[in-house]
C-alpha cells in the first residue's frame, strides 16, 4: 500500500489541477495492469519450463493394460491399469501386448483412470466399478475399448 500511495502522492504533485481520486484510481488501474503483465509473463515462463520438467526418457514411459479377469454368466470383468514401463518386466510387458486392449507410451502427465471411469460409466448400461475392475454385459467390450481410446485420444490431442 505504500508503493501505491507514493506513486498518488508524486502523481498528485506533478498534477494539482487533476483530482486526487482520478489520479489515485488511474495510479491503481495502472499497477493492476503491471501485475496482470506480470502474471502472463510468469505464466509464459512455467510453460517453458514444463517441457524441461521431466527427463525425455521418461516422457512417454506410462502404459495402459486392459486385462479381462473372468467372463461368466454373459458378464465379463475387466481391469484398467496405467503402469510405468521401467516397473515391468519385459517378459510381462509381453504378455501386457496380448491383453485385450494395449496402450504405449502415455504421457507422464496423463492421469486419465477417472476419466476412463466416467466416460465407461455414463456410455455403458449396467456397468459395476470396483476399483480398477469393470463388470458389464460380454456384448459391450468392443464400445469399452472405443470408449478407452476415445479418451486416450482426447488426451494425446490436448
């Protein structure tokens, strides 16, 4: 507050004739505008520094595995993980490639198990969340997996 006062106060000396409320809100207006500059350009700089962030090895080294767990009954249980590829072994990262559905290199940034959630859901009939577990109607798989890459394509775009 007191930056701002001195700046009306010299503003106020420099120009008696002027009102003093017009040349504080000017003096106000004008340091707002400082500011929103400041954040823009300090914003510019995060987003510099973001692609610095992480080391490019590690970038892409997400994977994301649907696995079916059971099928009985007309249901079949599914599991939808998001694994780190330096966590798993090649011989499983094998056998991962064979699942139903096989997804490679994901963004680190790329947290989209809720969004898979949802998305599964508010589209399919009559499905049960458990976890990372979805049971729903053996009809439904093929919409599930358009569903998953859907959104993984929505977020590859982002």
């Amino acid at each position: 507050m007191d930056v701002i006062n001195g700046r009306i106060e010299v503003t106020h000396m420099l120009d008696e004739e002027t009102p003093i409320d017009q040349q504080a809100e000017t003096v106000v207006n004008d340091i707002i505008q400082e500011q929103r500059l400041k954040i823009v350009e300090l914003g510019e700089q995060i987003v510099d520094l973001k692609s610095r962030a992480v080391h490019k090895r590690k970038k892409t080294a997400y994977i994301l595995v649907v696995e079916q767990i059971e099928c009985e009954n007309k249901m079949i249980t599914i599991r939808i993980r998001r694994l780190n590829k330096q966590h798993v072994g090649a011989m499983q990262i094998y056998d991962y490639r064979q699942s139903l559905l096989f997804i490679d290199n994901l963004p680190i940034a790329m947290t989209i198990n809720e969004e898979i959630k949802e998305s599964i859901t508010s589209n399919i009939q009559d499905v049960k969340v458990k976890g990372t577990k979805y049971t729903f109607l053996e009809n439904q798989l093929d919409d599930v997996k358009r569903i998953i890459n859907e959104v993984v394509d929505k977020r590859d775009d982002v």
